[in-house]
C-alpha cells in the first residue's frame, strides 16, 4: 500500500528552527503551515517533522513525555490537525516522527514503573531485580527511587528504555517479547499510532526501529514485532507509510516498513560521499565510492531488488553538507541524491546551502550536531525572516556571516543551488526510471576513480546517470549507446570510439 511513497520527495523540518510566527525565537506549527507552498513549489511533496510531542527537550524532543500532546511551544493538537489538513490539500503527505524504544523519565508511565508495588506499567520499561545489577551491555538509572532494579536506558540518561523484551534470554528479570509487559508496551505504542493516523497523519519515520527488542542480534524478534504492527496497519489503516531508521533494508522491508533511512554510521559508507576528509563529491578528485556502492548493491540483493533505501542530503543529527562541499559540489551531489533509488530526503535549509554554525554550545542535547540545526534563513530582514524576536532568543544561534544563503536571494539568482534542486525534482517526476521503484545497474564505479554512472529503469524507460564532481576530464569504456539528453549540468557527455566522455564537474542524465 502507501501508492504515493512511489514516488515521494521528502522535506525534513526540523520544527525549533523552522519558522517562529508568535516571537518567542522558537519554530512552530503555525510557521510550517505558512511555508507548506514554499515547499510544495521546490518539488517535495511530502515532509517528516522531527518530534513535536510534550518534551522537557533534553535531546530535542527524542525524550517524550507525552506522545498524545503537541509540545506547547509548537502550538495545540488543534494546530497539528490544521496542518494535516493544510498538507492534504496540497496534494502532500506529512509523517511524524515516532520514538518507540523510550521515553523521557518525566513520562507518566516511568514514574508509574518506579513505584515498588507492582502496577500496570511496572514492565513497561527494562528493570532488573536488584539495585546491584546493571543490564547486559547498557547503561542505566539505578537509585532513583524506592523500586529495587536498575533501569535501562538507550541513549542518554534522561531516556528510559521500553520493554519489548528480549530475543535472547539470559537473566531472570528479562521477558521475552510474548510476555504480558512487552505485549502491553507494543499495544501503547500502537494506540499511539492509531491517535494521530486517525487525527490525519499519513503515517511515521520510526526512530531506532531495529533497536527494540534487545539481545536481537538477528534482527529476528524486532522484524516480528514490527510484523505485528504491519499487520495492525493494513487492517485499520492500509495508506499509513513507515519509514524506518534502522540502516539494514533487508531486515526494516521484511519486518513491514515501506523504506529504510540510510544511516551515516555503520557499514553504510554514507560519509564516503559527503562527510569526509576526501568525500567524493569534492572536485578535489581524491574520493572513492566503491564501497558505498558494494555495501548498497548488498542491501539491494537482499531487499530483492526493490532498492526501498532512502538517502537523505542530511539531518538534524549530522553536519550540513556546506561543511565540506561547495555550492557547486553540492549541485552535483544533488543530481545523485535525487537520481536514486528509494524516497530522497532533503534537510530543510540544504537546498539553499545553508551552512554548519562553527563553536556553538549545546542546546538541548545536540553537542556537535547543533550547528547543524540553526534556523532557517528566509530572507534579508531581521534574524533571516525566521523569528521577530530579539536576536538572543533565537533556539539556536544562526549563521551571522553577511554572504549567508537565504531564500529570497537563491531564489533571485537563477544559476543558484535552489534553482538547481528544483530543476532536479522536476526531472525526477517526469521520469518513472528515476523515482523509488525505478531498478538501478551500476555501470562504472571503481575505487578512487571517476565517474560514477548508472542506469535507472522502469518498463521500457532507460537512463543512464554519469557523474563527475572531479575537477578533470574522464571517460569509462562502455557499449551504451546514448541518446536523448534529459537533464545535463555543465555540460554534456560525449561518445567518442567506445568510451563515454564526460567534462570536470559535470552531470548528464540520458536515455539508452
């Protein structure tokens, strides 16, 4: 189901630093709502808002208090109804962002867990039986309160891990996923999928999905959990699209998600492209992409070919792509990012270049990756049209350089990143080849060497994708003969005696 993920270009908000219409320096869903026309006119037809539930935001509202209430400073359940609506009548698609492995410890369940008599929510979280004894190989809370156990935690201290059990049982205190505690906890989960798909949300990105059952080594009980859920979804709400982070397609498509995100790290060799000492979309010419393509080409033969791996420009938890590359780089990593297999994601700010705030103090547990979360920047007036209030409010510093990229001035300059993305998308959405479900041969991507190309296909469509961010000429031996130039960026690829040719950094899509 989810027909419309086919051929979905997504636009991630990060919603603190998005857009601020009552002046208190912090994004809302009011600002969303005024720029979904923006939005829809780059090409995106579909957005992920990172978590917008009632959080004491210690890590950005990834430590949920309530997931059944809008977070204040965002505005009212009313107002995330508004926008459902709003996007819908676009023609577009919006996903929540959902945090089943934990809560934050302000969560009415944990303080339920805490208590030492023995209630409904005493197993919704991962306890062992002694304040002595930690769980195997994670950090945990221990003597918070009168309940003798130590608590695991996922990431940082304030966020309690829920109980979905364990696949491998090892201690006393650990359930497996049939027991009745893991079973409530997935059945919570789920009356909280049903409460915002019913209210119009057209589904969710699902934080950390391969991580809740633990002992999981497999991935065998956390892909028959999610099962559960899939089946839960295509009774009650068969449009409802999942993504997942989990950064293993194989495993995320077996256990019912629609796509899985690519991680920047793991054994993916995202950071090969951008985020590196040589990344490959750096005119330097020094960079390698065999390895990212082995390891996708992997995925890709164990998700049967069905190439549901979503490759984002960035997000909220990496540096921006302007640390390390160019304006002019970032044009041609773009061509690749909206060429490939599987739903793009864009970070909201990088189709304009916005750029890594160096030094900033953490904020609300983003340490190195605050810089990457700074608000955006609309225009010339104060505080970059994102906020009118006084500058030291602002969630987060923003970038106070004078060239700093906005909007209004990418939009005024025809040859700028904006324009380019924009005419990107268009290519995409006139060519089936090119969207999600498009097939994908790599034809030339050997180490340290340039170009990349590929072809995409659908039925009787071919297109042959070269690449070349590298400041130099190249050309690869291949049979293909070209034909129609559909998209091209800085000029255009040649065959000349049975090699493709193609100049210093340049792009050209054409059809074989």
């Amino acid at each position: 189901m989810a027909k419309w993920l086919d051929d979905a270009i997504f636009y991630e908000i990060y919603p603190q630093s998005f857009m601020d219409t009552n002046a208190d320096g912090i994004g809302d869903f009011q600002g969303i709502i005024s720029k979904l026309d923006y939005i829809k006119d780059l090409g995106c037809n579909a957005i992920w808002i990172n978590p917008c539930f009632k959080s004491p935001f210690g890590d950005a509202g990834y430590d949920v208090e309530d997931y059944y209430t809008i977070a204040p400073r965002y505005g009212t359940n009313e107002d995330a109804k508004q926008l459902f609506e709003e996007v819908h009548k676009r023609g577009m698609h919006i996903l929540f962002d959902l945090v089943p492995g934990h809560t934050s410890v302000q969560h009415q369940w944990f303080k339920e867990s805490m208590k030492p008599e023995r209630n409904e929510y005493s197993d919704r979280y991962i306890w062992t039986d002694s304040i002595w004894e930690s769980p195997e190989d994670l950090p945990c809370l221990r003597g918070i309160s009168d309940r003798d156990g130590s608590c695991s935690v996922n990431f940082f201290s304030t966020q309690p891990a829920l109980n979905y059990g364990y696949y491998k049982i090892t201690r006393p205190w650990q359930m497996s996923p049939e027991d009745e505690g893991p079973k409530a906890t997935l059945e919570a989960m789920k009356d909280v999928m049903r409460f915002w798909l019913t209210m119009g949300c057209d589904g969710f990105r699902v934080d950390m999905a391969g991580s809740l059952v633990k002992q999981d080594e497999e991935g065998k009980g956390t892909i028959a959990l999610w099962n559960k859920v899939r089946a839960f979804l295509d009774e009650e709400f068969p449009e409802a699209a999942l993504v997942s982070e989990w950064g293993e397609p194989d495993k995320s498509l077996q256990g019912g998600f629609h796509m899985d995100f690519l991680l920047h790290f793991g054994p993916s060799h995202y950071n090969d492209l951008f985020r590196c000492e040589h990344p490959y979309f750096n005119k330097e010419g020094k960079g390698d992409i065999s390895e990212f393509v082995a390891k996708y080409l992997e995925n890709y033969e164990k998700s049967e070919k069905k190439g549901l791996i979503c490759i984002p420009s960035g997000n909220h938890d990496m540096d921006r792509m302007a640390r390390t590359l160019d304006p002019e780089e970032m044009k041609i990593a773009f061509a690749f990012l909206l060429s490939m297999p599987g739903a793009p994601f864009i970070y909201y700010g990088d189709e304009i270049g916005m750029r890594y705030v160096e030094g900033l103090t953490s904020v609300e547990g983003g340490f190195s990756r605050t810089g990457a979360r700074s608000p955006m920047q609309w225009n010339s007036g104060v505080n970059a049209g994102f906020s009118t209030a006084p500058k030291e409010k602002l969630y987060i510093k923003q970038d106070e350089s004078a060239d700093r990229p906005t909007v209004e001035g990418q939009q005024a300059d025809k040859d700028s990143l904006y324009h380019e993305i924009k005419k990107l998308i268009a290519v995409r959405q006139a060519h089936k080849a090119l969207q999600s479900k498009g097939e994908i041969e790599f034809v030339y991507a050997e180490k340290e060497s340039y170009p990349f190309a590929y072809v995409r296909s659908m039925e009787d469509e071919k297109i042959l994708v070269v690449i070349n961010p590298s400041d130099k000429e190249v050309s690869f031996k291949s049979g293909l003969q070209l034909g129609e130039v559909i998209y091209s960026y800085n000029g255009e690829v040649k065959s000349e005696g049975g090699m493709i040719v193609l100049p210093a950094g340049s792009v050209s899509f054409t059809t074989v």
